[in-house]
C-alpha cells in the first residue's frame, strides 16, 4: 500500500487513521520482505505526520473559535 504525499494530504483524519491501521496490520502479520516492511515503515510515518499536522491545525481552529490565544494554552501545555 503506497500512496503519494499529495494523496496523503487529500485523506481525512479518518482515511489515515484507516491506512495506518492497514498498514500496521501488515507489518504485525510478518508477511512480506524486509524491503516492503521499511516501505510500510516509511509510508506509515508519513501517515502519523499528516496526522499530526492536521490534528495540531483543527486544535488551533477550536482555540480561536474558543476565544482563546496560543499564549492562553501556556503554550499548547494543557496540563
């Protein structure tokens, strides 16, 4: 399972979280080369870094449309 920077930009959190799924259940399962798990490494990572990004954007839409700066959050410490 490859898929493009520029898909990975296009998927919903969701579609990734479902593509990281799919590709974690393919590294659990042993199947394949060691060449095709550190593509699956690799693209996986690329899967959590969109993640993020995208995550890390909606929270600062959900700070504004709170009212509240990022100097607020003390700087994005919750806790």
């Amino acid at each position: 399972m490859e898929t493009t920077e520029k898909k990975i930009a296009d998927m919903t959190i969701e579609e990734t979280f479902a593509a990281l799924d799919a590709l974690i259940d393919q590294l659990e399962s042993g199947k394949g080369s060691l060449e095709d798990a550190f593509k699956n490494y690799e693209e996986g990572m690329k899967l959590v870094k969109s993640c993020n990004e995208k995550i890390e954007k909606i929270e600062k839409q959900i700070l504004v449309l709170g009212g509240e700066s990022l100097e607020d959050t003390n700087n994005g410490q919750y806790f």
